[in-house]
C-alpha cells in the first residue's frame, strides 16, 4: 500500500482496535496475532483493546498474560455482562487513535479486512463499516439476516446500510460523536448511520464462530431484531394508527350492513358469529397495540433510570493492574493527558 502523507504533527497514523469479548478465552490469543499482524503491515502506531464483558471462561487470565508481554494491549474487565454495546462503547472511551476498528472476539470479523477499511478511510471516508457479502455457516440464518436488513431499512427514519454489523472503522470525530450521545440503551450501527458523515462499506465473507458455540440463538436474534426498529423506527406506532382507523371504517360498515339485513329479513336471527369474530379480532388487535406500546414504553422506562452503561472491575496495561475506582480513574486521567499532550490541538483529517 502507498504511504499517504504524513499526519498534522509529523507522527504515525494511529488506529486503535476493541475487541468486545465474550466467552472468547480460545480465540483472544489468534486475534492478538493477526491484528498485530495487520497493524505493522500497514505500519501505523496500534493499540489493542480487549474488553471482557463478564465472561465466565479463561478470558481474564488470557488477557492478563497479554498485557504483561505487550505494551499494545489494553485489557478491560466488567463487574458482569453488559452487552456487546455497552462492551464497545467501554473500550471506545479509553481509545486514543485517529480511527477506531470494532470486532467481535469470536473472529467473525476477520482483522485482514482492516487494510481495505484503512484503505477506505485514507481516500476520505468517515465511517467504513463491512458488509456481509456472504455468511458461512446456516443458509436459513443467512436468508433470514438479509430479510431483516432490507424490512430495517425501509422502516428506519434514517437510510441504513445493508447487511452491515458493527465491525467497522471509524474516524476520531464520529466516535466522540458517538461518545457524547446521551442514550443508555445503545445500538451502536444504528447509531453510527443516525450521526450521518461520509460512510461506505467493504464486502466480506462472515466466516463461522472460530472456537465454541455462538451465543446468539435465534431468540437472540429477534430480541436484537425488536431493539434495532423500536430505536430507530415509528413505523410501528403508526401502522396502529392506521390499523385503527382501517377497522374502525369497517366496523361502521358492518354495523350499515347488519341494520340493513335486519330490515330485509327480520325473521332470521343475526349476528352472533359475526359477534364473536368482531370480539375476537379486535381483543387481539388490541393486544397487539398494547405489547408495541410497551416496547416504546420499556426504552422510556431505561433511558429514564439513568444507570450507567456499564461498570469496569479492573483495567491492564502492560505490569500494571487498577482494580479500584480511583486508581482507574487515575489511569484513565493519565491516559487523557498523554492523547492531548501527544496529539495537541492538531485536526486530524485523513483525506489525502
């Protein structure tokens, strides 16, 4: 790859990876290889963000045994797990980079796409997320994923990107954009579309879960699918409004009906089947109404407990291990003022 011109204060680019690790323990080590791998073949200046988001498995101790043998490698543990959201945005705060790369810890997202983000990024573009081009594995699960994206993004109420997940690189500015969006239940590639900027994709294959069983099941999914609409899309609430109106025309209707043939052919007992449909139809209709309203409800109920996102346990980097609250807000400090002394006031822009 050709060199692009050198940064505003005459340094490497720096890109910083998080990893959102969950039951992950196997495959850390073969991650840490080839994003190091990646990183010095395209030879900017790295670090790798682990965050294990309260995995039961061997993830800490791995993670522990990187640290001590690389100086690239920051290690972030949960009290318990929050999500893969929660996970990232974690791991976004304590990133110092000129972009940000995102994975899963599973290596679904392979790192050997990251030259192609990088690539992407360099000519001008903000955001670089990968689009599944094809998925390895179940041929149903791959169907019904493309399905979900296409109805996604026709109910959306802003243009999302097809078959993209959150693997993604993204510039400094749109992560503290993201950053500094106040929402505690995050969907974090929904979000990266809504804060707009100038955003493409790269085609990849999906492989298959390198190591154990994944922890998505198809419940999984459709929870993921219902917190991706009801955060970004109306649609829902409207099409009651519409159903309502839609029923409402046609029960007047049948009531005109009703009347007339009761006047034609008042010797002949009417309506009881036509009742008892009516009741049924409408109770569900009801219910129906009742449950998408308390979807909309449930995220007002979250948002408004004000909780944090997330709690971190511990912090590693290199020998050092910050267990308590104040001895990780003070790495955390320290970590902030060496970015600002390093970068300066600098704007960093990677348009060549």
């Amino acid at each position: 790859m050709a060199e692009g011109p050198a940064t505003p204060n005459d340094r490497p680019w720096r890109l910083s990876a998080v990893v959102a690790c969950y039951k992950d323990a196997p495959a850390i080590p073969l991650m840490h290889k080839r994003l190091s791998e990646v990183f010095s073949a395209l030879a900017v200046d790295y670090e790798i963000i682990f965050v294990n988001d309260g995995s039961p498995d061997e993830t800490d101790s791995v993670l522990k045994e990187l640290t001590a043998k690389d100086s690239h490698v920051l290690a972030i543990e949960h009290s318990r797990n929050f999500g893969s959201q929660n996970a990232f945005v974690s791991g976004m705060q304590l990133t110092t980079g000129d972009a940000v790369v995102l994975l899963d810890g599973d290596l679904q997202d392979p790192p050997e796409v990251i030259p192609a983000f990088y690539e992407k990024w360099r000519q001008g573009n903000d955001v670089v997320y990968g689009c599944r081009g094809r998925r390895e594995g179940s041929t149903l699960l791959a169907l019904s994923c493309k399905a979900f994206y296409k109805i996604f993004r026709r109910v959306s109420e802003v243009p999302m990107p097809l078959d993209a997940g959150d693997f993604s690189l993204m510039d400094r500015k749109v992560v503290d954009q993201l950053l500094s969006l106040p929402e505690t239940d995050q969907f974090v590639r929904g979000l990266r579309a809504w804060v707009g900027f100038r955003q493409t994709g790269v085609d990849y294959v999906r492989p298959e879960r390198a190591f154990g069983r994944s922890t998505h099941s198809w419940l999984k999914n459709i929870w993921w699918a219902k917190k991706a609409i009801f955060s970004f899309s109306f649609l829902p609430l409207e099409l009651l409004g519409y159903a309502g109106a839609t029923m409402t025309a046609l029960s007047f209707l049948a009531v005109i009906y009703q009347f007339i043939d009761w006047l034609r052919r008042p010797e002949i007992p009417h309506g009881i089947a036509t009742i008892i449909v009516l009741v049924l139809f409408f109770g569900s209709l009801n219910i129906l109404a009742i449950s998408i309203l308390g979807e909309y409800l449930i995220k007002i109920f979250e948002e408004s407990k004000r909780r944090p996102r997330f709690i971190r346990k511990a912090v590693r980097q290199g020998g050092e291990h910050f267990n308590t609250t104040s001895e990780i807000e003070r790495f955390l400090l320290r970590r902030a003022r060496r970015n600002s002394d390093r970068d300066g006031d600098a704007e960093r822009s990677p348009t060549c």
